[in-house]
C-alpha cells in the first residue's frame, strides 16, 4: 500500500451564513480552496443560541449535493417538494439539488448544544440539472465498526474497508462515488484506512489532534483544520490525545467550475441563466422528484 501525507492544511476561518449562523469554513473560502469533487465544507458548533437560532431560512440551490451531518442538536428540513426531514444527534440529511431546489434549515431548540458539518459535493455536467432529491438517514442506518480497542468507525458513505471487513454505508453508486466516515480514535491508538487510489481524500479533526504517518515521518494536524492528502491508496493516523475526526474522499469531475453563490455550474452562460430561473420563479419547473436509493445497514 502506498500511504498518503498531508500536502496541505487549511485552518477553517470562523464566518458567518444563512441567516448569522457562526460556522467554521475550510473548503470554499474562495476559488482556490475546494479540492475537486468537494467545493465547500463548513464545521458549526455552539452552546449558545443566538450562534444559531436564526438558522438557515428558505434558498435555492442548483448543480450539486448537500450533506449535513448532525453531531449534536435538531434541524427541521423543508423544501419545495415537500420533503420535511427532522435531522437529529447522529442523522445525516443527503441532498441532490440537481436543476434546482428551495430549502431551508431551521433550529428546533432554544438552547444547548448544536454541532455538525455540511459538506458541498459537486456534480459532473451530465447530472447538473436531475430532478432534485432528498433523504434522511437516520443515526440507525450508519454502521458503526470497531476494527480494534480504542477505534470507532461510522460510515456515512462509501466502503470502509480493514483487513478482511468490508463496511458499506447507506450511500453508494454515485457518480463521484463519495466516501464519509466519522472516526474516532483513543490516545495513541493507530489506524490505517484503505482510500481508492483515484480519490482526493482529507481529513478533519474536529475534537483533539492526530499525526498522520507516511515511513518514519509524522504530520501533525490540530483541531479545526483541514488536512488535503497526496496521493495513494491508503493513510495512517495517529492518536496524539483523543481525536474526534471526519474522512472523505471521492472520485474527482475533473471539469471547469463556475460558482455563484448557492449555484454551481460549469459556466457562466449556465449561472446567468440559473439566475433568470430563479428570478423568473422557473429555477424548480414541475416535473418528477429524483431519487436517492440507500443500501441497508451493514
């Protein structure tokens, strides 16, 4: 196995979105911060209520996919098609905004704690405009594999894979076969996950710090930042103390981006007229709602 290293960090920037919802970005600050297929990933997490009470009222979207995953706390989902989604502690809200989908994200506490991620997965031109589709995966429906004493893997998306397991996730068969897993590591321990050759992969500690190992070498990555991989097939971590982290991966488009705001496309003819959709009221025209199939929990 050919192991991967940390090519580059990226500390996530505390900023603000939605409605004056504080976040902290990584991927997507600019142009020249995404990491083809992902285009953004924001980290949220607070104990006080006005960081996000105000939550994310209803926007569109056109010409990729949202994920949310839900550490701590309760958002109620609501979106043109009538698709109403209650994201708790655990869930994970997949989100195909394909031609075009109106949204909104709205807080179903006063107080306490909320804490998650979401994730912008691009799309390749074939699937930018699909009828739009939505799905809940409830806490119940992601695998948890414990692959030695002090290691904990959720698998959100994707195959995880260690010796002779072979974990799969609800989400597979998508274009940019995508791989999610919520990993957990005790002080010390090690883990080395095997990762498509083809794939940008990254890592992102969200509780303590680990290292990753490539030889005799450790890259240290704190809390809070992202850390783009080189290529390979597999990564080692280290446990420096006791890490919460996110791993993903997926398989790169390799196609021009154009992006403006919440619409991505491959170009600027295609956001201009995303724009005269939504302001002519055509950027969600009737036709079928699409569908995201889910495996069954390993």
């Amino acid at each position: 196995m050919t192991s991967r290293s940390l090519q580059q960090i990226i500390p996530a920037t505390s900023v603000s979105d939605g409605a004056g919802v504080k976040i902290k970005r990584s991927l997507g600050l600019n142009a020249q911060l995404r990491f083809d297929p992902f285009l953004m990933l924001d980290c949220f997490g607070s104990e006080q209520a006005d960081d996000y009470i105000k939550g994310f009222p209803a926007h569109p979207h056109r010409g990729f996919e949202t994920v949310t995953y839900m550490l701590d706390g309760h958002m109620l989902h609501e979106d043109h098609l009538g698709n109403q989604g209650h994201l708790k502690s655990g869930g994970v809200q997949w989100m195909t905004a394909g031609r075009g989908i109106i949204h909104s994200e709205m807080p179903q506490q006063e107080h306490g704690m909320m804490r998650g991620f979401q994730l912008w997965l691009n799309l390749p031109a074939t699937e930018k405009m699909k009828p739009a589709a939505y799905v809940d995966i409830s806490p119940e429906q992601i695998p948890h594999y414990q692959p030695a004493e002090g290691i904990d893997v959720k698998v959100i998306a994707g195959n995880f894979r260690f010796g002779n397991a072979d974990v799969s996730g609800p989400i597979n068969g998508l274009s940019t076969e995508p791989q999610f897993y919520d990993i957990r590591l005790k002080a010390g321990t090690e883990l080395t996950v095997a990762l498509p050759a083809a794939h940008h992969a990254m890592l992102y500690p969200f509780d303590g710090q680990l290292a990753v190992k490539k030889d005799d070498n450790l890259q240290q990555l704190k809390a809070h930042h992202a850390g783009l991989l080189s290529e390979g097939d597999s990564v080692t971590l280290i446990a420096s103390n006791d890490v919460s982290l996110i791993l993903l991966a997926g398989k790169p488009i390799g196609e021009p981006i154009a992006q403006y705001g919440p619409f991505v496309m491959n170009t600027p003819a295609e956001i201009e007229q995303a724009l005269r959709d939504y302001q002519q009221g055509q950027l969600t025209a009737a036709g079928p709602a699409g569908q995201i199939k889910l495996n069954s929990p390993a």
